[in-house]
C-alpha cells in the first residue's frame, strides 16, 4: 500500500513565496499542502492534523522556540524558511529543527520536509540544519 501523503502546513505572510514552497514540494514529494498567513497559522494548526510545518522564522529565538513546541505540542515538525543570513549562528533552535534559507531551493527544501517529517513523534533532538 503507498504511503500517506504528506500534510504540510506553509505559514507564510508572503504568499507569492508559499505559492513556489507548494509547488516545489509538490514536484518533489507527495503531499497535500495548505497556506496560511502567519497570524492565522496557531488557528490552523488547532483545527487540522499536520505532518510538518513550514514557518517564517521570526528574528527571535524565543518565538521560534515557543512556535517550534507549539508544533511538535500537535504531533506535528517544524520547518523554518529564514531570511535572516546569521539565523544559523545566532539561534539556538538551529541546531534542533531544520532550516531553509530564502529563497528555498526545491532539494534543500524537500530534505527538510522529509527530515523532519521522518523526526515525527521523537524528541527532536539531533536535527541538523539544511545550510
């Protein structure tokens, strides 16, 4: 029997961005994809099941952590799309979650996706990121 596509939420304010994350993703893996602008995505998180999660990053390492735990709270692994050339070295969730530099490259992108969603229901721990 094949596998389940993939349920993957983009949470994303720029939507011509979530369009190309979709389908990229969509060209590379199986999976069924939903968008949401950022300040709307904790509602859809709340109401549908997800595997994985693609987010903007936020600046702050503690809104990313506290978004990353809200996440994985649903059974569900982050993925953050950073724009923030130094978000690698100065966050402490870069070594605990996948991150894919803006903009995303289909194979990069794809890895984290795949990465992440292989990491379901673990503790997370040991996730590299995708420089």
């Amino acid at each position: 029997m094949p596998a389940s596509p993939l349920r993957i939420l983009i949470a994303e304010n720029q939507y011509l961005i979530a369009m190309e994350v979709e389908r990229m993703l969509c060209e590379m893996i199986a999976c069924e994809v939903t968008i949401s602008p950022l300040p709307r995505w904790e509602q859809e998180l709340s109401s549908t099941p997800f595997d994985v999660v693609i987010l903007d990053a936020a600046g702050s390492d503690e809104i990313n952590l506290s978004r990353a735990e809200l996440i994985r709270a649903t059974g569900a692994e982050p993925v953050f799309l950073s724009s923030y050339g130094d978000f690698h070295e100065q966050s402490a969730s870069g070594s605990s979650y996948p991150i894919v530099p803006k903009p995303p490259l289909p194979e990069p992108l794809a890895a984290a996706v795949e990465l992440a969603a292989s990491r379901r229901g673990s503790d997370g721990k040991g996730l590299l990121d995708n420089r």
